[in-house]
C-alpha cells in the first residue's frame, strides 16, 4: 500500500482519511466536499473596509503601518 501511495504521490494520512469516510459513509462519503463553513473569521466589514480606503486615499503619504495606527486610534 505505502508503495502505491507513494507513486500516487497521496500521503498516507490522506489515504486514511479517505477510507474512514468510506467506512462511515460508504460511497457518499468520498464525494467532493467545500472544505470550511464558508465564513472567513478575518474578513474585513464593507463599511470599515471603505473608511480604510478613503482614509487612505485622503493621507496618500502615510505607510501601511502608520496607516493601520491612524485608523485605530
């Protein structure tokens, strides 16, 4: 098996993986999944992102950094 895997060039956690799903679920387990829930935990708000650029626009000498401390304070 290990040397299959490897000229698959699948790892062997991923080949587990795969085989509890299957052992689980049968053949519906190894359908394509979306990986995540969908939400991004960082993203932005549209309102703020649009204060940043505009406070961006209107001090165009600031640095990024200096930019990040502007807005916050």
């Amino acid at each position: 098996m290990r040397r299959t895997l490897a000229k698959l060039g699948i790892p062997s956690t991923t080949f587990y993986r795969w085989y509890d799903r299957y052992r689980s679920f049968g053949e519906a387990g190894l359908e394509d999944r979306t990986s995540g829930h969908g939400r991004v935990w960082n993203r932005i708000p549209d309102e703020v992102r649009q204060r940043i650029v505009d406070l961006a626009l209107d001090e165009p000498e600031l640095s990024p950094r200096e930019l990040a401390v502007t807005f916050t304070e």
